[in-house]
C-alpha cells in the first residue's frame, strides 16, 4: 500500500496551540482559557452540568474543541439547564461565545434564548451577563458576549432559562471564555545591542512530490487536532475530491465525506464533515476491490 502524510508541521503546531490554552489560563486575552478537555476532568478542571441527554452527551463535550461533535444536551423533556468549568485556580472572564451545534436538524429551536452567565463565590452564584431573546442561531458562527468584571473566580456557568422553542432538550456545541483585559507590561530598560552578522540563507532542497494514488479504493485515515481519529473506506474518486479540497487555500472550511455503506443504520445517507484547521494529518492506504 501506498501512504500519504502531511508534514510533521501540523505536529508541532498543534503542541503550540496545546500549550497556549494553558498559558492563557490566568493571565490574558483573546486565548480560551478552558483547555481542549477529553474528559470532564481531563487535562485541568471540572466540567458539570445540570444533567445529560446520555453518556455521550457529556459537559466536557463543550469544551473538546470539535465544531462537528455532539456538544452537550439536557435530558430528555427538559428544554433548560447548566453546564459549569471549574478553573483550578482563580481567574478573571469577562467575555464568552457560544457555538451551536452543527450536526442537529433542530440547532436553532434547540440553542439558548433566556440565559444567564454566572460564577460562583463560594456560597452563591453571581450573575455576571443576562440575555433574552437570542436568536437566528447558524451553524459554524460564534455568538459573542462581553460583560465588565474585575474579580477573578474559579468556577462559572451558563445557566439556560429558555431556548428556541424545542420542548425535549437544549444543547450546545461549544462555550468558551476569555479575559479580554490586556495584562499591565513593564518598560524594559534600554540597553546597548550587539550587531549581528548575517548569516547566508541556506539553499532549501526541493523534495519529490508525492505520488499520485493508483488503486481504485483507499481508507482514509484522518487524525483531528482534537485527538480524534476519523476513518473512510472511499471510492479514489472521492478520496482525491478530498485532496483537491484540502489542497486549495480558498474555499469552503469545511469539507462532507459520504460515509457510504459504513454504519448506516436507518438512514439514507449519512455525511461526516471536517473541518480544514482541525485536521492534524491524515493517510491514504490504497487497495484494490474485488
């Protein structure tokens, strides 16, 4: 079999996406200060929830990272309730987005309309940001919200009053949240700076194109930034669609494989999306059908 792998690139910049999650944890902005969690307690804090749909509906689904995932949903005939991330230290938020979910034929009846953000002080909650009337939820696009706070606490929530009007449950794909306000920085002392000599550009060598797949099945074995590793038995046809997409800069950012016969169960037709800047590598294993 032939394979095909991306450069060791997506590597090394998802270990720096990792550790700027747990930098941004206490200090500063426009970074997630929840890190990508795998587990309601794995690798920092304490995701809970008022309750779940299932077992695979678990809070810490918010906070996993993947736009295409399941998210979070409150039991059956409870169209209200709360999910909280406890911090393992203190620290300030004043600003969260909420993502609704993308695989749900009902996201929009399904997302917050009446809701409330709130940390906890120890002996009560404290609501921080209230919203009413929240609506024209899309798929893929944040809604964004920004409050003014000044105290740091360890653990928030989003409380749900009210959704869109689905009466079996609400749910999410995603929360995150942010502190918006720049960290103080001293001025550095200046200091005399030595001249460095240039150094001459080394010549890059080209390398060999890959070849182009031959057989006329493939699995295509895809691994998420997430952690999550997807897997296709696909026609080449369709696999080199998926290249043409990965490879063009411009376009949809996200891309639907046609799972074909693989665990259809009742339904016609089942799609799996993925999407372009979650994608760490993926490989093609070519063979021929029978």
């Amino acid at each position: 079999m032939k394979k095909i792998f991306l450069p060791i690139f997506f590597s090394l910049l998802l270990v720096f996406s990792f550790s700027s999650n747990i930098i941004a944890e206490g200090t500063s902005t426009q970074i997630n200060l929840i890190p990508i969690m795998t587990s309601n307690d794995a690798p920092t804090g304490h995701a809970t929830a008022s309750s779940v749909w299932s077992s695979n509906h678990q809070p810490f689904r918010l906070f996993n990272g993947d736009m295409t995932d399941v998210g979070w949903a409150s039991i059956q005939g409870t169209p209200s309730g709360w999910v909280s991330y406890e911090f393992n230290n203190p620290v300030l938020v004043n600003h969260y987005t909420l993502l609704a979910r993308a695989d749900s034929s009902v996201y929009k009846e399904e997302s917050p309309k009446d809701f409330t953000f709130e940390a906890w002080d120890g002996e009560k909650w404290l609501v921080l940001d209230s919203e009413e009337n929240i609506t024209n939820w899309e798929k893929y696009k944040y809604k964004e919200f920004s409050f003014t706070n000044e105290t740091v606490y360890k653990k928030y929530r989003l409380n749900i009053t009210k959704n869109n009007g689905l009466s079996m449950f609400t749910a999410l794909n995603a929360l995150e949240m942010y502190n918006t306000n720049p960290e103080p920085t001293n001025t550095p002392s200046p200091s005399p700076t030595a001249t460095v000599k240039p150094t001459p550009t080394p010549t890059v060598t080209p390398t060999a194109t890959p070849p182009v797949p031959s057989g006329d099945h493939a699995i295509l074995t895809i691994s998420m930034t997430t952690g999550i590793e997807k897997e296709f038995d696909l026609p080449m046809s369709e696999v080199n669609a998926f290249l043409d997409w990965y490879d063009t800069t411009t376009g949809s950012a996200r891309y639907g494989i046609n799972k074909q016969d693989n665990n259809k169960g009742p339904f016609s037709k089942r799609t799996d999306y993925v999407i372009h800047d979650k994608i760490l590598s993926f490989e093609v294993s070519e063979y021929t059908a029978k």
